[in-house]
C-alpha cells in the first residue's frame, strides 16, 4: 500500500512539471465528426452526434463523437455539424457518355428514340475521345449528385476505364455487345474479343470491375446471348441486358421465340444471380416468379420509363417476391440527367399513384434500394452500399441548414422527398476525397466545359 501511495505521488509531481508523456493515440486518414450518421445497415442503425475513422479504403471505427475522439487521432478532421453522413448512392444501370446525347431526341416513343436517332448518332459520333469527354461529364455530374458507384453498359469503355480511374469514383463497366455492327465493333465476335480483353486489363483495379452485357433479346441473337453470358460466368462478374423494357419488345420476342422476354432467357439458360435486368416493365407474374427463383436483379428507371412512355414496372410485387431491385437513371439522352435524388423520389411517387396506395414504396424503403440495395444488385454489398466497419469507405456528406431541409423530423423522408442533389456537399470514395465542400478534387470543370461544347457544335450541325 505504502509503494502505491509512493508512486500515485511521484506521478503526480511529475504530471505538474510536464515529463509524463500522454498517451499516443492511433493515427488515421479521416475522421468525420459531429454529425447525424445514416449507416444502411441491417438495424437501421442512426447515430446524432457520430463520428467515422477512415483508414486507407475502409471505415475503420463508427460510433459517438466522444467516445471516437478519445481513441483516434487524424491527418484530416472533418466537421460534419449540421449535416448527413451517408452510403453514397449506387446509380445501377446508365449509360454515361450519352451525357452527349442530352436532349437530341426528345420526346419520341423509344423504338423510334432509339433506331430513327440514336444508333444512327452512335453510328457517327461515339469515338474513343467522345467517350471519354462525355464520361468526363456524367461523372462531374454523379459525384456532385453523390453517386459514388455506377453500373455500365456501353462502348469504348476501355477509355470510360480510364476517366473513372482518373476521377476517383467506382464503376461497374460492360461492353454492350449487339448483332449488328456499333463504335468499335464491327462484328459481335469483335465485341467479345475486345470485352474479355478489357477484363484482362482492369481486373485487378480496386474501384472498376469489368462485366459483360448483352444489350437486348430483340438486338442479339440467342446463340450471341450465351456466348456473352459465358464469359459473365467464367469471370464471375455482372451480366448486363436489357430486358422486358417496353410491350414492343414484348410482341416481338413471344412472336419469334414463342417465350416473354424473361421466358426466353429462361429457357436459353442464362438466368442466375449475377444477372442484372435493366428496367423490367413488361412483367407477368410468372417473370416475377423466374427472376425471383433464379436470384435475377433488376435495375429500375423511374424517369427514363415515364419519358420514353414505356411503361411502369411492378417494383412493388418485385420486392414482395424477392427480387433484389436498384435504382438507375439510364442515359442522359432518355432521362435527361444522371440524377438519383429525382429517381428516388420519381420512383416513391410513381408507385404510390399507380396502386392508388400512399403506403406503397415509402421512403425508408427507396432510400434502402439507391444504396444497399443496389449494392446487392451489383453484387457488392459486402464492400459498400452501408456504413460499418471493415466496408469501403465509400460516403456522402449532405447539408441540412437549407430551408428545404427545414424542419428535421424523419431522415429517410427527407433523403425522398425534400433534400436535392445540390445538397451533397462532400463526396469520398474509397476512402479518398473526390469533392469538398462543393470542390471536384480532380475534375477541371471549366476545362471539361469547354471539351464538351467543341463537341456539342459538331453534333449540333446534324439537328
């Protein structure tokens, strides 16, 4: 007892004189404080007052403000006072350079959009640099609307490889392979020859995955659906199509194949978890039951489907049977912007008024689809789509101050119905900041501007 009295003492005299050193805390990359914390996770879990460590790419530590600031320390302190942190948003099915295409064709019905305008378009002006100068532009576009992860299916996307990894946001890229010649394909053996080579290339990048897609059962032959199919299934990675998008397509398949378009993938064989069904309207009950037995995702395009006027589909009786269902925004030629807090509340409103149902597709659940549900579309929601330790730290950081965010009373109402994406304040992405406080981080937007006038002038002279 005497020693321990001793040694409280000497400690004591020592701590007034300055010579006990403090204890050192663990240094980390970033640590956001003071601010409302929406985790995605399998609770619901929201933290007030919440601070997150990054270290590297991961979330390393969530939890109070208090209880992190005594554990961790940072080369960087974010205060997130008076706003949202968040999963950032997950936009599953795009077309990114098409930002190009904004606002060409406009209201027409799409297989008239699409054969009359837009492959002729492609035909001339989808090079590697417009591909590039329009990625360019989707993803200035996305980050500040706080998509962190987008799935895509185009051409060129070697070089769409390319801006995503100067960019600093995550993609999920596949060629879109079609029977008759596109940019860079002049036959669909090319097409295949050139997307497993593009596989081979970018495999190993921490923020692109390389799938493949099959762009439709009305603009690929069987024989060519399964050859694509087999290489999504050898790499084990996203199989993109298009899919029961409108009633044309519908009429045509069941015409030739004697199948609904989701029949005919059935009976081909190509049906399994790792395919990804763009829009899905034209479903029958037994298309719900297929794609829910073989573990089918489908990506729905609220805005793109109204616009084009093909259709609604049954996102409700999806969910109810199982189907893992995300949100996209399609090309910006057919929506005509790359933004997910107008597909979210697109999608909340759509539904409500089609079933006459004002419970229907309710704000926690949409807000669940743009984020961990659509990173259990692509297959990754072990990696991002939540806020918990050991994910990527992929996030977003919203302002609340606004007067549209005024009052405060229900996050997930807020994210549906009040906050835009003008809101997003802060974007980080694996766990690198790629926008603060409004600033692009490595995007020369007044650059990229002019880029995308030049070319804009050149499409212009064919209106």
């Amino acid at each position: 007892m005497f020693k321990k009295v001793i040694t409280f003492i000497l400690l004591y005299l020592l701590a007034l004189a300055g010579c006990v050193p403090t204890l050192a805390l663990p240094d980390t990359d970033i640590i956001i404080t003071n601010t409302t914390i929406l985790t995605m996770d399998a609770n619901s879990t929201i933290i007030e007052n919440g601070s997150l460590v990054i270290k590297d790419d991961r979330i390393l530590a969530i939890g109070e403000t208090e209880d992190i600031l005594n554990k961790y320390s940072a080369l960087k302190i974010i205060d997130g006072a008076n706003q949202l942190l968040m999963p950032g948003l997950v936009n599953t099915h795009t077309h990114v350079p098409m930002t190009l295409f904004r606002g060409y064709a406009d209201d027409l019905p799409l297989q008239e959009w699409l054969y009359d305008n837009i492959f002729p378009l492609e035909a001339e002006y989808v090079t590697a640099y417009n591909v590039r100068i329009g990625t360019e532009l989707a993803v200035a576009e996305m980050l500040r609307g706080g998509i962190t992860t987008f799935n895509d299916m185009y051409y060129f996307i070697d070089d769409m490889a390319h801006i995503v990894e100067e960019t600093g946001i995550r993609a999920v890229l596949s060629k879109s392979i079609i029977d008759f010649p596109v940019p860079n394909s002049p036959t669909p053996e090319d097409g295949l020859r050139i997307a497993e080579e593009t596989f081979n290339k970018w495999n190993s990048h921490p923020r692109i995955t390389i799938g493949f897609a099959a762009h439709a059962p009305y603009t690929c032959s069987p024989e060519l659906i399964q050859k694509v199919k087999a290489l999504a299934d050898k790499y084990q990675v996203p199989f993109n199509t298009h899919l029961a998008e409108t009633g044309v397509e519908v009429e045509q398949i069941l015409e030739k194949y004697g199948f609904t378009p989701v029949g005919h993938l059935e009976n081909l064989g190509v049906l399994s978890s790792n395919v990804i069904a763009a829009h899905g309207v034209h479903l029958t009950k037994d298309d719900i039951k297929i794609l829910a037995r073989h573990g089918v995702s489908v990506a729905h395009n609220p805005v793109s489907n109204m616009k084009l006027t093909s259709g609604v589909s049954p996102v409700p009786q999806l969910l109810e049977a199982g189907v893992k269902v995300g949100l996209g925004t399609d090309g910006a030629a057919s929506n005509n912007n790359q933004d997910m807090f107008t597909e979210m509340r697109m999608a909340a409103l759509l539904h409500k008024i089609t079933r006459i149902d004002p419970t229907v597709m309710d704000a926690k659940t949409i807000v669940e689809i743009a984020t961990i549900g659509g990173a259990k579309v692509l297959g990754m929601e072990n990696e991002i789509g939540s806020l918990e330790v050991g994910k990527k730290a992929d996030m977003i950081l919203l302002d609340l101050t606004q007067p549209h965010a005024l009052p405060l009373y229900n996050v997930y109402s807020h994210l549906v119905y009040s906050l835009k994406s003008s809101d997003v304040q802060t974007v980080i992405i694996d766990g690198s900041l790629v926008m603060e406080n409004k600033k692009m981080l490595y995007i020369d937007e007044e650059q990229l501007n002019q880029k995308v006038q030049e070319v804009a002038e050149q499409i212009g002279t064919d209106m």
